[in-house]
C-alpha cells in the first residue's frame, strides 16, 4: 500500500549528510567468494530508470553495487524504446508539421518546398538515444557500480544467477536485492504483432516509411503521442478507443474534451466507446474489425499499419520469485509494503513492476529513496498525489493531484481557477495560445488539490504546481509569488488567484476576505500585512521563530 504524507512532518531523508559510520551501518567490506560467484550489499535488476539511479544512489551511499541489464544497453525501456526517442520524434515532426502547413511563413519565414528525409529523421532520434544510454554506462564507471550483461534471476535467498549471452551464468551473493524490472507491451488477444506492419510501441518509432494509413488501437497517452509523430508526417490515423475519452485514466475530463478537439483539428480521426474485435491481413492490408463498446456498430476499417498501444504490463514472469515465495497480484504487479520491501525479507521492488502509475519518475523517486531506506534504516516518504503526468503532444496535456470527477465522487468540496492561453502573454506573442489551466483547491482550507492544463509547456509548467502540492500550498500561497513577466507560468499564478479569491486582476483593490492567512493569524496581518501573516504560519509550524511574540 502506499504510504501517505502529511505536509512539514516528513522525515527529509534526501537531505541528509550520511557519516561514514552510517553509510557501512548495512553494508560490509565485500570481496570476491570464489567459485563464479561475487558478494554484493546491493544487486539491482534493471537498468531503466528507477533501476540506473537507485543502483547510483546506493553506491553514493557506500554500498556495493551491481546492476543486471538484459539488454544491450543501459536506460531500460524509457531511454531506448520509450520515453526518449518517442520525444525526439515529436519535437522534430512538430517542426516537420509547422514548416508544412504554413506555421512558419505567418511569422514571416520564407522557403521553397518542404520535404521529409526519414533516415536522418530517424537517425536524429538514434543518436539522442546512444548518447544517454552510454551516459549511463559513463555514471556507473564514475560511481564504481558493477554492470553485468545477462538476463538476472532471483535463485534464492541473497542470490541472483545471470544468464549470459554465451549461455554461461554467473552467480551473485547479496545482502540486498532490488527489482526494477520495469514493464512490457501488453499484447492484444488474436492479433499478432510482427513490428513491421502489425506494430507495437517499440516498432512504431522504427517504420521505415511513412505510412498511409494507419489505424492506431488505444487512444491513451502513448497512442496519442504516436499517432501525432505519423499524422504530423502525412498519415491518415484513426484512434480506435474502448473508453468514452481520449487521454487515458487519471484526465479530467474538460481536459480531455478539449484535447480532444485540438488533435480533431490537426487531422486525427475517432472512434471512441469502441472495441476492436481482431485483424487480419489481405492483399498487403490490414482489416481491423470494430464494433460499439457494449456491441452493435459493426465495422470494418482498412490500414496499411496497425498501432497496438492498449497499455503495458509488469515485465514479472520468469525472474524466479516463487522460488523465494514472492507473490504478484492478478496483474502481475509485486506486492510490496511500505519500505517497498517484497514478502522476501531483503527483496525490493520499485517502479512498472508494483503498483501505481507506470512512469519514469515515479519510478526514480522509488529507488532514490528505497536504496536511502536500505543503507540507513529511515522509512522512505513519498505522496503518489504528487507524480505528475505529462501527455507531449502539441499542445502538451499535463496533470497532477485529483481531478474534478475525483473530488466529485469523494464528496470533497472545492473552488476551480481557471486560466485561458489566449490571455497569456507569452503564449500570444509566439501565436501558441490555445489550451487554459485549471486549479482545484479545497473550498474549505484553500490548499491545493489538483492542477490540470492543456498548453504548449504544459509539461514544464506541471512541476510548479507539483510542487507547491508537495509542500501543501494553497491557491492564495502561489497566487502571491511574483511570477517573472511575460512567461508560462503567469497562468499558473492567474488559475490560482481566480481558484482562492474568485478573481484574476486588481485583487489587491479590495483586501480579500477570504484570505486563509487573514483568518488564521488576524492581528499578524493587521500589523505586518501579508508577509507578517507568511511568517506567523511559518512560525506556527515550527520552521523559524516568531517576531510577534
């Protein structure tokens, strides 16, 4: 279960200058026992990113380290088939898209012809990939962690055998064992993926043509950012949705319907409350079958590529875990407590392989603090209420906290701000001005409960809401920071002023009386004003020393 945070009464672990005398508190002078076998404090299996950072943490840390990579290189699925070159992708058919339909010559850029040349498009997004991948390699020789090529296996208690490509194995003796095992494309039941025409993820950022139609099954936040990179590069892309919404689970939905009507707008096709019922290849096309959610609607629609991206599951079968008695749930997820330790005393798991959302960061997060939990014994701190979610398409979609619905169907009473592009100065002066942002906060305390936007940053801007919720600010606490003018974030600011007082310019006419300070430290503010007020709470809550007393 996760483990739930109560704002300026954590334990700051991250912060800590560990003494020699505690960093070796776990671990021990290990050396080699022999025999193809080595004794580590800590062997991590998976290189992606919770994995690489909690294997150069723990090393930091004092202990020594191994990380097990079955892969070729470094950076798990997010550095090589995912996060990354998907990135590269979108950024360079934004640019490809912009130059093609005019975007540039309404600023006053001028050119002959636009054509795209796919093997340096491709090679752009490759090279960015070799770069980090080998980066990691760099930090483990700096950080002097162990790599070993091979597929690991859990094979008992403290124990770990690694397969190598040679077919030899070599065992590893452990104190500790970390599974960042990651995650991998959950297939389609009757439709087999051949990653040349029938593709999934991994062979969407690979074709080798553009294609000219391409019917993409899953209009998630991985289908919509794929299906964007093609139609910005010519393809005629229909999303196929078994939900009523496009964006996945987790977006509000004033959200999602807007989103919805920009992608519209730039050429994507939709069938939502949709079911693909199978596929099957004739005369060098693809035949998807469809019909409505609940039956009925039969269709038929013709594709020269076919997109699975229907999720991904935990990457858990064969690792051995039964034979250390670790259980995973009917998804396939480890379940895990607390500490993040499995029901092996020693065995962790953190990241796609437990629960919670299956992103990068969340898992980053984990392993930071789980190897921190490990080498000092402190009880690692984490809110899941404040791992943001970011959707790159153009415009961005991003999210953090409870959405409307949410706070609806737990009865939690609330205020919204919001906060249109189109007054932004920033966003008109580079004509990006679609998209608004939406700030939830309880109508009682004012403090923040969700921050929702749908602009062209919109995954740079969520970390300052993600942020403020972190340290549990209200809508009034970010509504008077001074925010630099003119940039992205003045709607953040505007969203929130709008969310506490109810409105978004001249505020400061009329004191607001419905200032959380104001109430709770009256003659604070009356004396000193706002600022007085700021330290007063701060004061309260045992972070520095009254000056009113």
């Amino acid at each position: 279960m996760f483990s739930k945070v109560v704002p300026w009464q954590r334990i700051p672990s991250r912060c800590f200058k560990y003494s020699g005398t505690v960093l070796l508190r776990n671990a021990s002078q290990s050396s080699s026992s022999g025999g193809g076998e080595q004794q580590f404090d800590l062997v991590v299996i998976g290189s992606g990113p919770g994995g690489y950072v909690a294997a150069i943490k723990a090393a930091q840390l004092g202990l020594k380290t191994a990380c097990v990579e079955k892969n070729a290189t470094y950076g798990g699925t997010c550095l090589n088939v995912g996060c990354i070159p998907s990135k590269a992708m979108l950024h360079n058919s934004h640019l490809f898209h912009m130059a093609q339909h005019g975007e540039l010559r309404k600023r006053g850029i001028e050119f002959e012809g636009v054509s795209l040349n796919l093997p340096v498009f491709m090679k752009q997004k490759e090279d960015a990939v070799k770069g980090l991948t080998s980066g990691v390699a760099y930090l483990f020789k700096a950080n002097k962690v162990t790599g070993i090529r091979g597929l690991g296996t859990v094979s008992g208690p403290g124990q770990v055998t690694v397969k190598k490509e040679d077919g030899s194995n070599e065992t590893l003796k452990t104190k500790n064992i970390l599974l960042a095992v990651g995650s991998e494309v959950t297939p389609f039941s009757g439709i087999d993926i051949d990653e040349e025409t029938i593709v999934s993820s991994t062979g969407a950022l690979s074709l080798k043509e553009v294609p000219k139609k391409m019917v993409l099954i899953g209009a998630g936040v991985i289908g919509l950012e794929l299906g964007s990179v093609w139609s910005r590069l010519g393809t005629d892309v229909t999303c196929v949705e078994f939900l009523s919404h496009v964006g996945g689970i987790g977006i509000d939905m004033e959200i999602s319907k807007a989103f919805q009507k920009i992608l519209t707008k730039q050429g994507l096709k939709f069938k939502l409350d949709t079911k693909v019922t199978g596929a099957e290849k004739a005369n060098g096309n693809i035949r998807v079958n469809v019909e409505g959610a609940k039956g009925g609607n039969n269709e038929t629609l013709d594709c020269d590529t076919l997109l699975v991206c229907i999720g991904r599951r935990p990457y858990t079968k064969d690792l051995g875990l039964e034979s250390i008695g670790i259980k995973v749930d009917q998804r396939g997820r480890i379940e895990v407590d607390k500490n993040f330790q499995t029901s092996c005393k020693g065995v962790y798991a953190i990241g796609d392989c437990i629960q919670g959302p299956m992103l990068a960061h969340k898992a980053e997060d984990e392993g930071i603090i789980c190897v921190e939990s490990i080498a000092t014994g402190h009880e690692p701190h984490i809110d899941y209420n404040c791992v943001p979610s970011v959707i790159y398409t153009y415009p961005e979609v991003s999210w953090v906290g409870k959405a409307e619905e949410q706070l609806k169907k737990e009865g939690i009473k609330y205020k919204i701000g919001r906060f249109p592009m189109s007054a932004n100065s920033r966003a008109k002066t580079i004509n990006e001005a679609e998209g608004f942002v939406k700030v939830l906060s309880d109508a009682k305390t004012d403090r923040i409960l969700g921050v929702h936007m749908i602009n062209s940053v919109a995954g740079e801007l969520i970390n300052e809401a993600t942020l403020a919720m972190e340290y549990g600010a209200s809508c009034e606490d970010v509504a008077r920071v001074c925010h630099a003018h003119p940039t992205w974030s003045e709607s953040l600011k505007e969203a929130s002023l709008q969310a506490s007082f109810d409105l978004r310019i001249d505020w400061l006419k009329s004191p607001p009386q419905k200032s959380i300070l104001a109430q709770e430290h009256p003659n604070a503010m009356k004396r000193w004003g706002y600022v007085g007020a700021v330290q007063q709470r701060l004061c309260t809550l045992g972070l520095i020393k009254s000056k009113f007393s």
